[in-house]
C-alpha cells in the first residue's frame, strides 16, 4: 500500500443527497476535499431542492442505509463521522446501533449536526426523529452543531438574543453531555456569533455577518469542516475556529446564477488560499 495514502485520514458523512450540490453530501465532499481527507458517504436520503425550495424528499430504505454504514466502518479506518439529515427515526437509531456495535477504543469521533429545518423554511425531518436524536444519538456525540431554530426546538423555546446563545449552548451541554456549538447566524446581526460550550467552559466565535450571500448549505459545510480537521488531529476548539473562518470565506466567495440568487458557497477558492 502506498503509505501516502495509507496515511490519508477518512471521514464519513451520513446525510442526504441533494440535488443541487449545494448541501448535503455533494457539500460534504467537497469540503473534505478541500481539506485534503478522503470522504465516504453513506445515503440516507434523496432530496429535490435548490436554494430556497425543497419539492421532494425521497427516503433510502432503512435497510440500506444501515448496509452502507456497516460496510463502510467495516471496510475503512474513519476516524470522524459526521451526519446530517437522517430525517427518521429508524435511520438515527440504525446509526447509533452501528456506533456502539463498535469498541469504544476503536469507535470514531463523532459530529451530530441535527438537520431539522432547511434555510427554505422547509421540515427536513419526521416528528419521532427529535426524539431518537436525543435518547440515542447525542450521548455518542463528540460535538453537536444546532443552528438557531434547531436549538430552539431541542429547548422548546425561542432563542431570539446573541446573550442566549451562551447559557442555551451550556443547557444543551449539561443534557446530553456533549460538546455544544450553537450557531446564532439566522440572529442576522453585524456579527455572526456561535458559542461553543465544551469540557473548557465557553469559546465564542464571530465573523462579519454578510447580507446577501449564499445561506444554502452552511450548516453541513460548517459541520464537515470540523469534521475535517478534527480528522486531521486538531483539537476541538481549534477545529472549530479554523472551520469558522472557513465557512466565512466560503459565503463571502459564494457564486450566484440567474435572477433570484441560485447561489452556493465558494469551497474551492478556500483551499487554495489555506495552502499559501
């Protein structure tokens, strides 16, 4: 074996595909791509959407989504996974079950970025699907990603305040015993604040809110990218600040097409520039 590649970390997402490549796992791999990572996926959904509209949402039979999970962890020495939109309840049970058919010594990190609502508007997920979240798969989790609405649904209140990002990330922290960065983006303030509640205490993250790009897609490239780096032997918090500038310069780079901002973020240009 080319010790090269041998040496190449493997992260694997579990997440939808979506059709515009966008978000999901196309967003994903693209991502782990730019972050020199070998990325494998395991489907769990087929989504029709472009940015601002979700017209369908097929589901992968439970039983091939779990195939591809276990031939995968089977197969590769992943040492992240992360997920996205698992949208049923089945689907984040059969991925917990994968985990902890695993010893714990040899189990892979693992980012849980809980795909509840698109940017659209739109419910990514089923009703029972919060549920299992919470009594199955956040107690694996290395390190949980809501955004604003999903931390208020995991709450069961709103989060309307940058000063409630704080104790709400800490709440979620002290519940599930995973790290917690709660992303306060969709606040829409001068600056975009997420605040990570970890074993350290608090880290609060702030880039310049940019009005007008691409919002599509965020939260997976987000996640992917603490995913990537965590992969690559970063600690956490520096996993999670290098991701913060990451995803800022995607949006600020973000491309458009046509009439009404059929946009998605800039990866590529990312890379080139971390390298220099």
């Amino acid at each position: 074996m080319n010790a090269s590649l041998s040496s190449v970390p493997v992260v694997l997402t579990i997440a939808g595909s979506d059709c515009c490549g966008g978000a999901g796992i196309q967003a994903d791999l693209k991502v782990f791509t730019a972050h020199q990572v070998h990325g494998l996926t395991a489907v769990t959904c087929v989504v029709s959407e472009v940015p601002g509209r979700v017209s369908l949402i097929h589901a992968v039979p439970p039983a091939v989504v779990a195939d591809q999970i276990r031939l995968l962890l089977d197969t590769y020495p992943v040492a992240v996974v992360k997920t996205g939109m698992l949208y049923s309840e089945e689907i984040i049970e059969l991925t917990a079950a994968a985990l902890e058919s695993m010893a714990p010594s040899q189990r892979p990190l693992l980012v849980v970025d809980p795909v509840m609502i698109a940017s659209s508007g739109d419910a990514l997920i089923t009703r029972s699907a919060v549920a299992a979240y919470q009594k199955r798969l956040f107690g694996l989790a290395t390190l949980i990603t809501p955004n604003l609405d999903e931390g208020s649904v995991l709450l069961g209140r709103p989060l309307r305040e940058v000063a409630e990002l704080g104790p709400a990330a800490a709440e979620l922290r002290a519940r599930y015993g995973a790290a917690v960065l709660l992303k306060g983006g969709h606040l829409a303030t001068a600056a975009a604040t997420d605040v990570l509640q970890d074993g350290e205490g608090e880290l609060v993250l702030t880039a310049p809110f940019l009005r007008g790009a691409a919002s599509h897609g965020t939260g997976c490239t987000y996640a992917s990218a603490i995913a990537a780096q965590l992969a690559r032997g970063q600690g956490l918090r520096a996993s999670c600040r290098a991701a913060k500038r990451y995803i800022n310069l995607s949006i600020r780079d973000s491309l458009g097409w046509g009439q009404g901002g059929a946009q998605v973020l800039a990866l590529r240009q990312w890379r080139h520039r971390g390298q220099r």
